[in-house]
C-alpha cells in the first residue's frame, strides 16, 4: 500500500506555467532581478496558485483583506511594476 503524505500546494492545485515553445518571434522587455524571480516563481508553481501576477480585483482584495478575490489567503501582491 503507497501512501502519499506530500503538503499539498495553498488551493489545492500546483501550476505549472513553464513551456517548452520557442520564444523566437516573441517580444521582449526588460525587468527587474525581483520581477524576474516572480515570473520564475509563478511558472514554477511555488506562488501556486496564481497562474500569473494579480489583476486589479486580485490585487486590491489582497491589499484590503489579505486574500484573493476567491477568499484564499494570500497577503503578498504579486505584480508586473512596469
């Protein structure tokens, strides 16, 4: 009998966000060392489950109540200052 006691991730789902597409044709900016680490962190699923940086209605619920707009904890705004 296996038994799996592995933590599941905060809400429940591990994104996972990397790909293997060619990023030739792609357009480019320049980012910060911080926001490169977030963009790593959201593709390797370690700020699960965000799929992506916050939007508005994500972004103010988290600053107002510390949770996403779905009610899930969450206290950190991750976003793409541009």
């Amino acid at each position: 009998m296996s038994e799996n006691n592995s933590i599941k991730p905060h809400g429940g789902i591990l994104v996972n966000r990397i790909t293997k597409a060619d990023p030739s044709g792609l357009f480019s900016i320049t980012i910060s060392e911080d926001v490169a680490n977030d963009v790593e962190n959201i593709a390797d699923g370690i700020f699960s489950p965000l799929e992506g940086f916050l939007g508005q209605q994500d972004f103010e619920s988290v600053v107002s109540r510390g949770r996403l707009s779905n009610d899930l904890a969450w206290t950190i705004p991750i976003v793409l200052d541009v």
